[in-house]
C-alpha cells in the first residue's frame, strides 16, 4: 500500500525534487519508505506502506534490463499464481513482491494484462523502450488515481494535492460543483479542477511522449440481473456465494504485518469476521468504536461476535474533539465532501492502527446484496408510476405552491416526477426545493431528468430498465465509487491503515449481479441470500436488527458545541461572497436545526465541508479563476 505521484514532459528533462515534493505531500499514506526514478522528460516516485515482501519491495521497480518501471498503490491478491505463471514463460524475479508482477505481466501482456489481476490497486507503468506511459485503476476504483494532461505533459497521483504542488492549473470545474449539491460528492472522471481528471474504475490511459494518447475500460460491473440464470437455484446459489466469501477473505489474509478487522454490529462486518476466525490459526484481532447515544451505539452486537468467535477484541466509547478533528478530516479529501459518516471511519481507523496495519471491513455488501433503504423504498414506490401526466403536473405546481416548511412538500414533487429514475434521484440524494432556495441559481443543475442520464450514463442502465435494477447498478457503480470507498481510502490512509474489502472482490460481484431482486430483498428487508448463506455463522440478534448508518452524534453536536463555529463559519462574508448559497436560507436551515424542527444535519455538514475545502483552496486561485 503506497501513495504513487509523478509526470512525463511533452520536452525537456524531469526534475526529481518536484516527484519529491508531489511524493512528500502524501507521505502518510507510506511513512516506511519513498523512491523515485527520474530518466529523460519521466519522473516518477512513491511513498510506501510496507505490507508484503518487506525487505525487498523497494519501489520504482523494474523488469530485468531496467526498461520498464513501475510505481504501486494496492495489493495484488493473485499475484503468486501470476509470477509462477510469469516465470514458466521466461521471466527473472528479484524480488517476492506483488509490485514486480505488473512490469513483467505488462512485457507479457501489455495493457491486456490488467484482467488476469485481482486486488485493489493504482499503478503507473514508464516504458522507456516506447517512451510511454501507463495509468491503471481497480475495478471498484478502491485505490484512487488523479491525472492531468497540460501543454506541458501527463501528470498523476494518488491524490489531487500531489498534482497542485507540480503547479497543474486549478481552474474550477463549475458543473463537478453542481453535482456536489446534488450528491455531496463529485462523481467520477470529473473533480474540482477542469484540468484534474480521476481516471474511471476499470480503467486505463496509454500516454506517449510524442503526445499519442489511448484509453479504455477492461472491466464494468454487469448489470443486474432480473432473473436468475437458467439451470441455478437459490440453494446451489447461496452453496456458491459462501464459498466465495470464505475464498475472498482467506486471499485478502496475506500480509507480512499485523492484520486485524473492522466489526460494527452489521451483518457484512460480522460475516467477514466470521470467516477470517474460520480461516485463522491465531484469534482475529476486532475494533469496534461507539459513542454515548443508544442510537448510534453498535458496541453490544459487536461484542456478540467478538465472543462467539474468540477474536482479540479492542472496543472504545470515543467522545472526540470536534472541532480539532473536522478541519483535519476536510483536508484530506482535496475535495468537497459531504458523507459525515468519515468522521467515525477516521476516528475506528485512528483505533485501529495502534495495533495492526492492515484491516479487513464488510464495505460492498449494501450495494451489492440489497441493503439499502433506498432499495426498498423503491419497491414502495411503483404505485406512482400509474398516476397520470396531468394529475403529475397538478402535483407539481402545488409542491411549488406550499411554503417550504411544509411538511410533505417535497414528498409531492417526488411522486409527481415523470419518471421512476427522477424519483429515485429525488428521494435519495439533494430534494430540488432545498437545493432552489439554498442554492444561487447559477450553481442549480439543470431541471429535467435527461441530464443526468447523460452525465451518469457510465452509471446507469438503458433508459427502459426496471427502477429497482436501475438503483442497484447505480450504488454500485457510482455511489459506491464515488462516496463510500473515497471514504474508506482518504480516512484510512490519512492514519497509514489499509483496509481491504472482501466483499467487494470482483468475482463475488458478478456472481452478485446475476441473482434477481427477489433473491435479495424481500417483505421489505434486504440481503436475504447473504443472509441465508451466511446467518448461521451470526448471533441471532444481528439477523433481526433494523439497518444503522455508520454515524456520529452531528446533529447534537451541530446544536451545542459545534452551534457557534457552525454559525461563524457558514454566515461568514468570506464564505458568503463566494456566492454559492442564499445568506438568508442558509440562516434558516442552522436556525430551523438549532429548535429541533427539522434535522438539517445532513445539509450542514455539507455546507461546512464545502467551506473548509473552499478556506484550503480557493486562498490560492487568481481572483479571476474563482466561481
């Protein structure tokens, strides 16, 4: 696990000091160890997290003759059938790392290499022999990779940050802002910056010197099936799913360091631990965080598997400095961010790596098995796609007409939507009546749904698909990549811990997506098949307990101790001129909080991340430049 960053220039030779410093500026996702090649207009460099080979991992690392290079973030789960592979057809190790196998594998294969990996990872490859660069990203995008392509070269890090200290323009991309509002992430390729792009889960970008260019995707999730395929039943299905579970922790075990889990009070956590104390000689090291409010306190389910499987169990009630921690948070994103729940992902992994450096965590069984509120929610909703266009319209317009702290109001603009995917965007992401009164009207997306099936069209299915398979192929394709694992990664390496994600291995996942809906949820309730593949291995109590969110007390916090740097931060001239928001209403929303009358939460979360984000970056951009 390393953070990776570097260039190749259209002319002129590589500086190393500047791979230095684009390295330097993430040396906490690799405090172990830093290498750097430089050769003509070529700079590359590495920070790295010793996890496997620990003595001889040393990267930049090359094939025999020292023609192709490369620099590694990830780990490579098959990387031992590869090298026996590798070396039947010719090729010399040095060394017993996973990073070796991609130079080789890449001599044998080039960029159709990439599909025989299975892992998480980003990596670059510098093909001196074609003066060509290579760019590649894991399937599920678990490892991020920045790039940018100026009049002056190819640029590339794990982090955008690494790009701003090699002096990439950072001009605002104004519509990767308007979809923050909308989603309170930025989704894929796009990010702050129109020069900075993220290279696309499954993807790939060849860049040569003499400014040749190709690019491609060697892997998409399959869509989700409507029916089973012919021949499998849910017996046989769910005989299949448990081996491959088992199979996906067991090579995700591997590591030359101290290796423990996540464990909430989840079913996906909860398995996943089960299978690593099966697959154990030694008891599995767990840790679990919780805090005062009953509602948020997971602690007791997660004890009930601590126990039953005899695990080293560390658990911690965690009251943590607010104020100390969001900015830091903030900061490590490069970019607005408005999923709380990183706020307890920092504080577990914080935990955690007092004792171990690697961790495993149930994260993909939502999206992939049927977990997720929203799902269901959907399934509710298919009586609305009888009401007819006129009654649609009538809704509409009286939506508009109710104040807005009418409840119900925006209920009525998402069963009067034209179309079953507008509802699934208004009810689960930014309601268009918060979004036109909190927003300045420049920074609103436009009002019909077509164009977020274009600019989600890698994320979503054709048009006529069923809603319901329509939601699941979006979690897990955008949501999933763009919210959850961001998450996971930015809180996780800011701590120096890798976190893998056995549930998300590519083949359990294309398993997943050939079983229906109905082999998932059922009676209002999701991850049936997991459930009966897997349940016999939990406490009984964990089968039966209502879905939590992965939270902290913010909404307390926003009320009491965090009210005035709320109110300071949020109505500031400095914020306030930036002229995203409506002074008045954002006063409304932090009042309407303050009383209780409505949990605002969520919006001022993301407003505030906004604002720490624009306090880091904006400072720096030419007036002109800025939104």
């Amino acid at each position: 696990m390393c953070g990776i960053a570097g260039f190749l220039l259209r002319q002129g030779n590589a500086r190393a000091e500047v791979v230095e410093a684009m390295c330097e500026a993430i040396r906490y996702r690799g405090p172990d160890d830093e290498g750097v090649r430089v050769e003509g207009g070529c700079g590359i460099g590495m920070r790295r997290l010793s996890i496997i080979d620990l003595s001889t991992g040393h990267q930049p690392l090359s094939n025999e003759d020292g023609s192709v290079w490369v620099v590694f973030n990830g780990e490579i789960y098959n990387y031992q059938e590869l090298r026996q592979r590798l070396i039947g057809q010719g090729h010399r190790f040095r060394t017993n790392s996973d990073t070796e196998t991609l130079v080789h594998l890449y001599e044998q294969e080039g960029v159709e290499g990439l599909a025989r990996l299975r892992g998480m990872f980003a990596y670059c490859i510098w093909d001196a022999r074609s003066r060509r660069m290579l760019l590649a990203r894991d399937r599920f995008g678990k490892k991020p990779l920045y790039y940018a392509e100026t009049s002056e070269g190819l640029f590339f890090g794990s982090e955008s940050k690494c790009l701003r200290v090699a002096g990439v323009p950072l001009e605002l991309d104004e519509e990767a802002l308007r979809l923050y509002f909308q989603f309170s992430y930025i989704p894929d390729p796009r990010s702050p910056f129109r020069s900075i792009k993220k290279l696309p889960p499954g993807g790939w970008l060849l860049w040569d010197q003499d400014g040749g260019r190709r690019e491609g995707r060697y892997w998409k999730l399959p869509p989700p099936a409507s029916a089973p395929p012919e021949g499998l039943s849910e017996a046989k299905a769910r005989e299949a799913l448990r081996d491959l579970v088992d199979e996906a922790v067991r090579i995700r075990m591997i590591a030359d360091v101290p290796l423990g889990a996540f464990l909430s009070g989840g079913i996906d956590s909860g398995s996943v631990v089960a299978s690593m104390a099966r697959q154990s000689r030694l008891p599995v090291k767990t840790f679990s965080i919780g805090f005062k409010e009953p509602r948020l306190n997971e602690l007791p389910l997660a004890r009930m598997v601590a126990q039953q499987y005899g695990t080293e169990h560390y658990e911690s009630v965690v009251e943590p400095r607010a104020l100390d921690l969001l900015p830091r948070i903030v900061r490590h994103f490069d970019e607005p961010f408005g999923d709380s729940s990183a706020i307890p992902t920092y504080i577990v992994a914080q935990f955690a790596v007092e004792h171990v450096k690697v961790v495993l965590s149930g994260d993909g069984g939502d999206e992939l098995f049927g977990g997720y509120e929203s799902f269901f929610l959907q399934e509710r909703l298919r009586w609305a796609d009888r009401i007819p266009g006129a009654a649609r319209r009538a809704l509409t317009r009286l939506a508009g007409m109710l104040p807005y702290s009418t409840y119900g109001k925006n209920y009525l603009r998402m069963i009067a939507r034209p179309t079953a995917l507008e509802r699934y965007f208004e009810s689960n992401y930014a309601p268009y009546f918060i979004r036109e009164r909190l927003l300045e009207p420049r920074w609103m997306l436009p009002a019909e749904g077509a164009y977020l099936t274009r600019e989600l069209a890698d994320c979503l299915l054709p048009g006529d698909a069923d809603v319901l398979l329509q939601a699941f192929y979006f979690e897990a394709t955008a949501n999933l990549t763009g919210d959850m694992l961001v998450k996971v990664d930015r809180m996780s390496m800011a701590n120096s811990l890798e976190v893998r994600c056995p549930l998300l291995d590519h083949r359990l996942a294309e398993m997943a997506a050939t079983f229906p809906p109905a082999w998932k949820i059922r009676n209002g309730k999701g991850k049936r098949i997991l459930i009966e593949a897997l349940g016999d291995r939990l406490p009984p109590a964990l089968l039966t307990q209502p879905k939590r969110g992965f939270g902290v007390p913010l909404a307390a916090w926003f009320r009491g101790e965090l009210y005035g740097y709320l109110h300071e931060r949020l109505l500031s001239r400095r914020f306030l001129d930036l002229g995203f928001v409506s002074p008045d209403f954002v006063r409304y929303l932090i009042e309407e909080h303050r009383t209780g009358r409505r949990d605002n939460a969520h919006w001022l979360w993301r407003l505030l991340a906004l604002d720490l984000w624009c306090a880091d970056y904006l400072p720096g951009i030419p007036r002109a430049e800025r939104a």
